[in-house]
C-alpha cells in the first residue's frame, strides 16, 4: 500500500515538472480513453470497472496541475 502512495506522488509531480500544453495532451488522452471505457461499459463489454475511477482521477489530478500553473 505505501508503495503505491510513493507512486502516485511521483505522478504527482511529474505532472507538475511537465509544461502546460504536453499535460493538455495528456488530458485529450484520457479523456477519449474515458468515454471508450464508458461506451463499452454501456455496451457489457468493460470487465474492469475501477479502470474507470482511476481514470477520473488521473483526469483531475491533470486538470489540478494545469490550474495551478496557470494561477
């Protein structure tokens, strides 16, 4: 469990070292990846679900990371 706290807050600042615009291609990334994850869960086809959490929260960490440069 601690190992995958020290993980994330390496993601953490990774996203907050990167420049603004590779972190809006990220974003685009996830995002579309996301509403695959969505459309295939719909259809019956997404045998793992937290996927999908895991996702919303990488979308938020990126959107947090560019509101704070941009601040």
């Amino acid at each position: 469990m601690l190992l995958k706290f020290v993980t994330k807050n390496k993601e953490l600042k990774e996203y907050k070292n990167k420049p603004t615009e590779e972190l809006r291609k990220d974003l685009g990334g996830h995002s579309e990846r996301l509403a695959k994850l969505k459309f295939d869960l719909a259809a019956g086809k997404v045998k793992n679900i937290r996927e999908i959490r895991q996702i919303k929260k990488t979308i938020a960490q990126i959107m947090t990371a560019i509101r704070e440069k941009n601040n």
